[in-house]
C-alpha cells in the first residue's frame, strides 16, 4: 500500500483565493482525521470522520475552513476565502477500525500539504 | 485545563549518545498517550501506545515509560543515530466519555551530530 496520499505537496496561493487540499486514505481504514501543524501551535486536530461521517469538527477555527468526505477513499479540506495566517502544513491521517470514537487505533499520517498564503 | 508540556524544547547529541525526552500531562481522564517521531518534511509516525496500566513499552532503540500517578512519561533512545535526528511528540488522549479528544506537545527537536 502507498500509504496515505496527500495533494498537492505544496500550495502557494493569494490572499482571497480558494484553497483544496486532499487526501487519499489507506484502503480499509475506517476513520481519517485532518490536523494542521505550525511552528507556534503545534499540531492541531481539524476534523475527523468516521466511516465518511463527520465526528467531530470542534477544531476547525472558522468557516472559512470546510471538510467533506464523499466516499471511502477520498477526503478534502477547503480553505474558502484563504488568510495568510491560514499557512501551515496541513496533515491527512487515517486509522484501521469501524470504532465510533475511535480509541486506541494507530494514526497514519500522509506526507502533509505545505499551504502558503501571501 | 488539559495540556502536554514536553522538554526540552530542543536537543543537541552526540551519534552513540543516549538521550531522554520528557513529557509532563494534566490531561484527564486519561486514556493512552503516544510518543510521534517526525523527520523534517514528513508526517508524524508512531513510535510507541501506552494505556494507563503500561509503565514502558519498547520498540527497537526506542523506550517510552509511564507513571500515570505523576502524570510523566519520557522517551529513552539508546545508542543515538543520525536518522534519529527528528522533531519528537508527544500525544495524550481523553478517555472515551470526552471524546476520545488528542492533546498535542509541542514536541522536542532532536538532532544528532556525528
């Protein structure tokens, strides 16, 4: 398996723009989650869903930020209108097990989108 | 208010040199906490999982322990290499009943000199 695939690898874009990052879960894994990681806050946890559904989303910062998983096998995180201090490297991981929350399941972190917005 | 303080924020050793990160949790109730190891550009791969009842876990050059009374937990490596070279996290998560939520470090930077 490829593991967890994530595009693009890196995203410059303007202020004002529309930003898609996605993510491509390991096949069978049941839950994926989506963090942002900056020098300042460390790694934050966006979103998860479980089985396509979304959980829990308390950590997205403002609805500028969107989710959305259509099936199994594909998720995307839509920054709409993009910030500068929306730069960050955006992760996509994604655990084994149907369990809703999931508990003790190892997270398989893709490679990371690195998003600057000037 | 639940949070993970790691130390120190960054580390400078010697290829061959053991070395210990730390990591202290209020976090609670507490469910497992994770040790991540992050190579620069890359995302964050699983080091060791340990539930409450697990003082140390091992995996290869890696030890992590537990003492869930003090709420410490540290991260042994023995025999340092240069691939050990890499940001370390620590992640503790809340028990099931508050959603099973993760509590970030802000980690501790590793680098091995030869």
């Amino acid at each position: 398996d490829a593991g967890v695939i994530q595009s693009p690898r890196h995203e410059v874009t303007e202020m004002g723009q529309e930003v898609t990052l996605r993510c491509k879960p390991i096949s069978g894994h049941n839950s994926l989650f989506w963090y942002r990681q900056t020098m300042m806050r460390g790694l934050e946890l966006l979103i998860y869903f479980n089985n396509n559904v979304p959980i829990d989303d308390s950590g997205m910062p403002e609805d500028r930020f969107s989710a959305k998983m259509p099936n199994a096998s594909f998720s995307t995180l839509k920054i709409q209108p993009s910030e500068p201090r929306d730069s960050a490297v955006y992760f996509c991981a994604t655990t084994p097990g149907a369990s809703i929350p999931p508990t003790c399941g190892e997270q398989y972190f893709g490679p990371g989108t690195r998003l600057t917005v000037t | 208010k639940n949070q993970v303080e790691q130390s120190p924020q960054s580390l400078i050793i010697l290829e061959g040199k053991n070395c210990t990160l730390q990591c202290n949790y209020t976090v609670s109730p507490f469910s497992n906490l994770r040790w991540y190891k992050q190579d620069t550009g890359r995302g964050p791969v699983s080091l060791t999982i340990m539930t409450f009842s697990e003082n140390t876990k091992s995996n290869g050059r890696y030890t992590a322990t537990l003492d869930a009374d003090t709420k410490q937990s540290s991260l042994h490596i023995t025999a340092s290499q240069l691939s050990d070279s890499a940001s370390y996290i620590c992640v503790v998560r809340l028990s099931m009943e508050y959603g099973n939520k993760l509590v970030f470090g802000a980690g501790t930077i590793l680098r091995v000199k030869s």
